[in-house]
C-alpha cells in the first residue's frame, strides 16, 4: 500500500511538467493540455511542519513584518525514477556533483526563474551546486507577499513522551496555511520548508536516570556503562582492519542541530579513548547561521558524541560538523551542504521525528507526504556521490511516536529520516551486563547473558520492585528501546527482497494500544493513546509492507552503553566526563566512523551500504549476525527475531563484522 500511495504522488508531480512559463523553456516532447493551469495560475504547494497546526497551538499576534526568516525551496529531481532505481539496486560508479547536476538537478532555466521571482519581493538566494535546494533570505512580510501567505505567532506547548523525553514548550512564528506560487514554477518546486521556526527534532541519545543505574556497577572505562569506542571496534569486528587502515585520507560528515563544545572531541580522543587527537581537523560549518551557542538543553551533548564516537572510530580521518538549527529548512540544508560539498565520504545524523507526527500534519493539511520525498532527494544525492549516509532508528523501541511527546500515542511507528531507503538505519542492541538497581522499595538483580534486541522491558519487573510501582506503572513509564518497524510512508525498496524476514514478524504483544481518538483537531485522523499492559505476553506474528527499518544494530543501551565528554553539561550541574549514556545516536556515527575506515582500506568509497548489506547478507557466509531468536530476551518492546529468517524488525540483518564486510567488498 505505500509503494502505491508514493506512485500516486509522484504520477502528480509528474504531470505537472505538461506546461511551463515564460522564461522556462519548454519541455521537450511535451504537449499543452486544456486542463493545465496557467503559468501565472496560483497553486498550492507542498510545505513543511506548520506550528499552526501543532496540538495546543495559540496564536498571539502576528509576525511582525521585518521578522528575518530563511525558507527552502526543494526542486523536483529529474529523471527520478532512473535515479531511485540506481541507487537502490547499487551503484558501482559514483556521479560528481556537476554530473548529478546535470542529470538530476534542474534546469539552469527553472533556477532562474525561481530566484528572479523570488528577487522582485527583495528576497536573496543560495543555489546549491546539484541544483536541487534553493535556499532563500527575507522577511516575514517578503515572503508573505511571495508566498501569498499569512503568519502569526504562536504559543506551543510542551509535548511530553511516555518514556519522560519531551519537546519544550516554544514561541513560534508560523504561516497559517499552504504557501502558494505561479503555476509556472510551482511544477517544478516539490516543498518550501521553513514558514515556522519550531524546532521539532529530538536527539536519540539516552541516558540512565536514578532507577535504571545499577548500584553494583563498576566505575571503570571498558565496563557495561562505561565503554569506550574501542569496545564497539572490538565487538563489531573493526579491529583487524587497523593494522591496514584507521581512516587516513577521508574525511566524514556529521549533520546536527546542535552547537559543538569545540575542543570536547580533542580532549575525549586524546584523554579517555587514547586515540590520536593531533593531524587531523574537526571542521564546523554553520548552515544557515547555525544553531546557536552550545547548548546542553539543545542538544550539544549530542553533537559532542557523534564527533567524539565517529572520530574515534577513525582515528587518521577529518570531520565536518555541519551543523544547522533544529527547523525544517536546517536540517535538510545541512544534508545537501554535505552532499554539494562532497567532501565527505560518509555522513551521519542521531536526530529525528515519528512518521505519526508527519502523518498528522499531513493529515491536518499543513504537509503533504512530499515533505519525506524532500528529504530523500538530498539521500538520493548523497548516494549517487559515493556518500555513505546513517540515521538512528530512535529510541522508543516500537513505539516511536510516544518517545518525543509528538502526539503521545501508543500506536506502532517508526522514526524518520531513518525510513529512508537511501539511508543505512541504525538500531539498537543490549550487550551482556549484570547489576543491582535499588530504590525505595528495595533492591533488584539483572542480568542479560547474551546479545539482544534492546527494549527495556526486561527492567520493567525490576522497576517495579524498587520502586513500589505496579508493572503497568513501569512499563509504561520506560518505553525504551532501539526503533524499527515498518514504515507507513516509504516503499519496500529492491534490496530488502533479497533477504527473507523483511515483509514479516513475529512480535511480543507487552503493550496493546488502547483509548483510539482524534487527535489532530479537525480532522479524521485517529490514533490510540495509550496502552493495556501484560506481563505475560503472547508471542504473535503478520504481515507487514513499507520500508522495514533499521538495517543493522549495535550496543545501543544505556546499561551496557558509552562514556560521554560534554562540557556544557557542567554548568547545569552535571560531570563534563559521564557513563551510563546510550541510544542509536551512538550507533550512527559508530558505524559512519567504520565506513572511513573501510573506506581508507579499500581504497575508494561505498556509497550506500544496504544494496551490497543485504546482498551479501543473503549468501551462505554473511557479515552479519542475526538475532533470531523469538522470545522475550529479544524484543524492542513488541518485534522480536524471526527464527530461520535473515531479517527482522527489532534489529534489522542483525549485528556486523565489519572486518569481514570489508573483505567481502574487496573481493
């Protein structure tokens, strides 16, 4: 079903090419048809998240007029069709960015148009090199007048998650409506992002709190908690590949919406992970102004680890932190920066939001599905130019959408931009550890003795204990765990048929959704928004289609997670040097730091992991581990494995030797 609701919106903006204005040249081989609007003819077209249309949302006035904004014009990408199938089936060429350009960006004509247009309401523009992403400068009132649009701001409550993570409460400015161009350029633009600035992505990093953080654990570096990057080099198979590489000659890319604490990876990689600090360069550029001063309560702390992991994991390569505002417009911006520098041969980003949230705005009409699409153009890019792109699959185990607080509901979900197909997904596991945690109520024992899928209902009865809580109090209150599921929006793509387990599950039924309601203020749009809770769960099995994610997983739990160096964390009254800090926002740059060492090894770059991943997966000596056990030592709180199967949607193929992936590629 959602392969066809894509081809649907595609056949849509397809037929929009039938006519163009003047000064656009005209389309060869096409025809005028009498329904076609006019070039001058207003349209609608597509936008990003709109505060107006966020629960809660009060207006207080409207924006005034000299207000500064920065807008993204997203362009349709030519020969689309060509493109996706390239990338999926895999790519043994790699295009630069003039050669993307000119097979995939628009035209030099459109662009013209585009920023002629948009200079007559004194609005200023950056063009990137693919010819994709228009970024513009103005006023409220300029793009106002451009847009034909009305702006006002708003008050946005906090949206509080299950699982105690939230979005704060935020002052917004935001337009009310769709914005509205001439026919003649709204064919070709496929989304404007950027008519509000709420900041609507949560990072997926984790941290134990007083009840999950074992009494009984050991303080020492290479312990559950406490580990450093050369333990995920060890576990995952990275190791061997140093005697001939460590990343010398690349550089990767780290996309963020947080400042970094500059000089924090220096000092991490150089004093806790002993690895080089020196002859090598931590670049930061600032898209679109950049995010600010570093910030714990914006999310420094998450850039600080993706540096700190990715860099450690290559210790001879470079790093760019493209770094940008949490908005719409700032983090798509950061992935074409990356993509039309083409600098770095790998990318990452530890930042996202629920498909339901998406789907509700969708739903409300302040977005259309074109919103996703817009994004995977810039992933479509990054992999036609070799880039190896990861995302984590976020933190809320199955149920994505109570994580951040979106909606809070109870529904199954998945994280995006992790759904991407061109994206490698990164999920979560728990390696072996052992504790006590203790409270109130007493003292608890936990002990997990092999590698599982992580979901933190194996805590559950413990928090109870200490806690004096009812199981159903704890469960509901630690929805935690490493996403995946299917996606209600992406397609299957090619690749994941090659293996089997990726079109269904067997899952543990813990929480059942419960108290289905609207809710998104006038509209249909119906979600469950809470849960009946079992101790006792029954193992069921199905169907599912869409884009199942992640693709791989590795240690991802707080409990047998990473240290974290964040001086900004000190003047809010915690150590700049932590343990007991997890989430797939370590899996991400772990892995993006492995492909610049691969990378450094073969010789060349990958470009996207998944088509040759889950190739060689489907062969008789795979580089991947499944965790294929079915039970509830193995679940993300409702996927568990699939015995037998290559895939399944708790960790995806399973857990890499990447020694071994590298090898494979070699040959």
């Amino acid at each position: 079903m959602a392969f066809a609701v894509r081809s649907r919106l595609w056949a849509g903006l397809a037929a929009g090419v039938l006519a163009v204005a003047a000064p656009v040249a005209a389309t060869a081989g096409t025809a005028q048809a009498s329904s076609t609007p006019g070039p001058n003819t207003p349209e609608k077209v597509a936008t990003g998240l709109l505060a107006s249309a966020l629960p809660g949302a009060s207006p207080f006035g409207n924006t005034p007029s000299d207000t500064p904004e920065k807008v993204s014009f997203i362009l349709k990408e030519r020969n689309l069709s060509q493109l996706e199938s390239s990338v999926t089936w895999g790519l043994t060429r790699f295009d630069s960015v003039s050669q993307f350009s000119a097979k995939y960006g628009q035209s030099p004509a459109v662009i013209g148009a585009l920023t002629s247009y948009l200079a007559r309401f004194g609005i200023t523009t950056t063009v990137d090199p693919g010819n994709v992403d228009v970024s513009a400068s103005g006023t409220a009132g300029e793009f106002e007048q451009a847009l034909s649009v009305k702006e006002e701001n708003y008050h946005v409550p906090a949206l509080r998650g299950h699982n105690g993570q939230s979005l704060p409460a935020q002052t917004s400015y935001s337009a009310t409506g769709a914005p509205e161009l001439p026919y003649g350029l709204s064919q070709y633009v496929l989304a404007v992002l950027g008519l509000t600035n709420y900041a609507p992505f949560v990072s997926h990093a984790i941290h134990l709190n007083s009840t999950t953080r074992p009494v009984s654990a050991s303080p020492a570096t290479d312990t559950p908690g406490n580990y450093l990057p050369s333990d995920f080099a060890a576990n995952y198979g990275l190791t061997p590949l140093y005697q001939k590489a460590n990343g010398s000659g690349q550089t990767l890319g780290i996309v963020t919406l947080a400042a970094l604490d500059v000089g924090a990876p220096e000092y991490f990689w150089q004093n806790v992970a002993n690895v080089p600090a020196t002859g090598r360069t931590v670049t930061v550029d600032n898209v679109d102004g950049g995010p600010g001063a570093p910030s714990d309560a914006a999310g420094t702390g998450e850039t600080d680890l993706d540096v700190e992991q990715s860099g450690a994991m290559a210790p001879g390569a470079n790093v760019i932190v493209y770094q940008a505002p949490n908005t719409d417009p700032g983090f798509i911006d950061a992935f074409f920066a990356a993509a039309s520098q083409n600098t770095a041969g790998s990318v990452s980003a530890s930042w996202g939001e629920s498909e339901t949230f998406v789907s509700a705005t969708v739903a409300a009409g302040t977005e259309t599905a074109a919103y996703e699409a817009a994004f995977d153009e810039a992933f479509l890019e990054l992999a036609d130019q070799g880039q190896s792109t990861f995302a984590s699959a976020g933190d809320a185990g199955a149920y994505d959408a109570s994580a951040t607080g979106d909606l809070e509901t109870s529904n199954l979900s998945v994280d995006t931009p992790a759904d991407s197909p061109y994206i490698t997904s990164a999920g979560g596991t728990t390696l072996p550890w052992s504790g006590t945690l203790a409270g109130p109520g007493g003292t608890a024992d936990v002990s997990v003795t092999s590698q599982r899928a992580w979901g933190w209902d194996y805590l559950w009865p413990a928090i109870a204990t200490i806690t004096g809580a009812t199981y159903t109090q704890a469960a509901t209150a630690d929805v935690v765990g490493g996403g995946g599921g299917f996606s209600a929006v992406e397609p299957e793509p090619f690749y994941q048929r090659l293996v089997s387990g990726t079109a269904n599950y067997h899952g543990e039924q813990y929480l059942t959704p419960a108290s289905f309601q609207t809710v998104e203020p006038g509209t249909d749009f119906v979600e469950p928004t809470s849960w009946n809770v079992s101790s006792t769960p029954a193992l069921v099995s199905g169907r599912g289609s869409g884009r199942a994610e992640p693709d791989l997983s590795a240690d991802a739990d707080p409990e047998s997670g990473y240290l974290l160096y964040e001086p900004s964390a000190v003047p809010v009254g915690n150590p700049a040097l932590e343990g007991g800090w997890g989430g797939t926002s370590f899996v991400a740059p772990q892995f993006n730091g492995g492909a610049a060492v691969i990378e450094s090894y073969l010789g060349h770059r990958v470009g996207l992991w998944n088509p040759r991943l889950y190739s060689l997966a489907a062969s008789y000596a795979s580089p991947v581990t499944p965790l294929s056990q079915a039970s509830s030592s193995n679940d993300n709180i409702f996927y568990t494995g699939n015995p037998g199967e290559r895939y399944n949607e708790a960790t995806g193929l399973g857990v890499p030797n990447l020694a071994k992936f590298a090898a494979d590629l070699a040959r």
